[in-house]
C-alpha cells in the first residue's frame, strides 16, 4: 500500500457501525517524541518545517467520554486547562491520543510562555501529531500518514487547532519565523515513525538562542522593582571566568525574591572575573547558581544581546561522576571569541553543577 494510500484508510477512518466493537481504553501511555536541537536552518527534500512554539508540552488522550492532559512529566494538567479538555470531548473521534504544545499568543498571535505561566491570555492547544485514532495505533505510521489522520479530526483554529507548518523549503520557514518573532523552527521527516524519546526525525532549530549561565553577581533595584535589579552572568572559557552580560527582564516579583533569598548567601566582596563588568552598585556572589538566558546573538564585543531570563536558577549539586569535556561554541560569525568549555559529568548537565537538569529542578 502506498503512503498516499494509507494516508486516506487512517484519515477516513468512520465511527459509524463501530462504536461498540472499539474499546474506550487506549491500552499504552506515551513518552513523547523530542527534536534535537541544531545550530543553523536547512533544506532537506522529504522534510516538512513547522512553528515552533514556545509552551508546556502536552499529550491529550480521548477515552470515550473522558479526557486527560498530561505533561511531558506525566502530571496530569485537566484541570488548568479546562476548556481545552472540553473542546477535546467534542472532536469526531472515540477514541483519540493527540501531541501538541498548549500556548497563549500575544496581540501578534505568537506564542508567549510569560503569558501562559502567568495566565495573561486564553490558552489553546497547538497540536502536531496524532498518536492513536479510532483503536489504531499510528506511532508506527510515517509522519505524513499521522498528519493526515489528524487533518481529519482538528480543526485549522479554535481552542485546539493544527499546528503551523511553514514554507516547505526550510530556510524560507526559518525567515518567516525571524520575521514573524517566532521561537524557531521544527524540522520534520515526513517519513519517520513516533519515537518516544529524543529523536534525529525531528530537528529544531531556535531563532533566539537559549542556554544556561552562571550568576557571578547583581545590581541593585531601581525605581518600582525590589530585592534586586539584573542579574549579571558569566560562563567559562577553560578555567577563566568571564562576564558576558547582565539580564533584567523576564522576571516576576515571586521570581525576584526567590533569587534574592538565594544569592544573599553567597555575596562575596570580590570575584576573580578576567573582564569584569563595570558599574556601581554591583554585588558579586559565588558562581554556583545558574540561570537559563533566551538571547539572540554574541555581540561583537563578547556579550549577549536582547537577553531574557528563562528559567529560574537552581543552586549547584555535587555529585562524584567521572567528567568529560565537552564544547558548546557561543560564537558570533564575526567574532573569534570562543569556545566556551563546560563540565557535562555522564550526559547533558548544566554549567560548572555537576548535576543533571532534572536534578538541579528537583
């Protein structure tokens, strides 16, 4: 049976005469499928490029009359996504398993994480990809046979809708996505099957770079705002600290007292930095906390531009694991700064903690 073929059987699939032969149970939970990241956009025949949204990654099972929403973790999020959980009921399917991200746009209708942890806007469910359908299971079905089973059944807009695909050439869909201030890219072979964990079927790639520094300091609070002003960042290059920026925006008031309570212990009078900032009214700590930074470029002189905190900092946890070096090159094209080096002891750890992410949440 050709692709196109199966395409049509799995999207045309009808409830009609099958209600009680199919069972209300899907009988698996998924991990869901993750892109790895890439540096730069390509084009790649067989691919398809996608919005990337900037959300809470989602998995909605339909069970009959019951729905669930599970995060990426496996909580269950029912009931802070009220309405999408409704609309979920009504699609034309019994039994359903969709993945997507739930996100809240702004005025310009691009995804805002803040807006969505804050409750600022309507959330809504991006969804790409359809994991079970009617009692077929579809995670071992090519992507373009998933996608048009899932054309069937979610609409274009609405609380759920189908997420965006882009220009087909993908480094169209990455101008597109500059232009239009999106997160980035999603790259998809049109080929590949689910896989339940991180994937080369899947790549993305961001338009504002996002990483992990360390916190060598702060400056004081001015005007309206408390606790602290900007956060002031560092990273290594070999055993040499540098600065490489400072960051004040992206915070809420919780998030400024959470990191103020935290940095207090660490004030020290001075800090060993090879370029340190300049300014008053600064105070330096020890750098074992870290931060997660959306920017989108190295400066020419060495610093990060359009900053943003992320994500909160965790203090370090040592852990005695066998450390290999591995390089992570931040690098403006026009600048022969770099690399910087990183400890990443047994898999993808954070900055100079010796512990994992998921530990450093924890």
């Amino acid at each position: 049976m050709s692709q196109e073929d199966s395409a049509r059987r799995f999207a045309s699939i009808s409830l009609v005469g099958k209600e009680n032969a199919l069972s209300d149970r899907i009988p698996f939970r998924v991990h869901p499928m993750l892109a790895m990241l890439v540096r730069k956009p390509f084009q790649r025949a067989g691919w398809t490029f996608e919005e990337k949204y900037d959300g809470y990654r989602v998995l909605a099972y339909r069970e009959g009359a019951r729905v669930t929403l599970l995060s990426r973790n496996n909580k269950d999020r029912t009931g802070s996504y009220p309405d999408i959980a409704n609309t979920m009921a009504g699609l034309p399917a019994r039994t359903l398993l969709l993945d997507g991200e739930v996100v809240a746009f702004d005025r310009g209708h691009v995804s805002r994480f803040q807006l969505l942890q804050k409750g600022k806007a309507e959330p809504s469910y991006a969804v790409f990809d359809c994991l079970y359908l009617n009692g077929n299971d579809m995670r071992r079905q090519s992507l373009s046979v998933r996608r048009a089973a899932l054309e069937n059944v979610v609409p274009k807009q609405g609380r759920i809708f189908l997420s965006n695909r882009l220009a087909e050439d993908g480094l169209e869909a990455y101008r597109l996505a500059k232009k239009r201030g999106y997160e980035g890219i999603v790259a998809k072979e049109l080929m590949s099957p689910y896989i339940e964990h991180r994937s080369n079927g899947w790549l993305k790639v961001k338009v504002h770079q996002e990483e992990e520094f360390v916190i060598i300091g702060y400056t004081a609070p001015a005007g309206m705002r408390t606790d602290l002003g900007a956060l002031l960042l560092g990273g290594y290059k070999g055993k040499e600290l540098l600065y490489v920026g400072k960051v004040g925006t992206g915070f809420d008031k919780k998030t400024l007292g959470m990191l103020a309570r935290s940095l207090r212990p660490l004030i020290r009078k001075r800090l060993s930095v090879a370029n340190p900032p300049r300014g008053k009214n600064i105070t330096y700590v020890a750098p074992r906390l870290v931060a997660q930074i959306a920017f989108a470029e190295w400066t020419a002189d060495h610093k990060l531009r359009q900053r943003s905190f992320s994500d909160c900092a965790t203090t370090r946890t040592r852990r005695k694991l066998p450390c290999r070096r591995m390089p992570l090159e931040f690098k403006n094209p026009r600048s022969d700064f770099g690399p910087f080096w990183w400890d990443f002891p047994g898999g993808p750890l954070f900055a100079v903690t010796g512990a994992t992410s998921v530990e450093l949440r924890k």
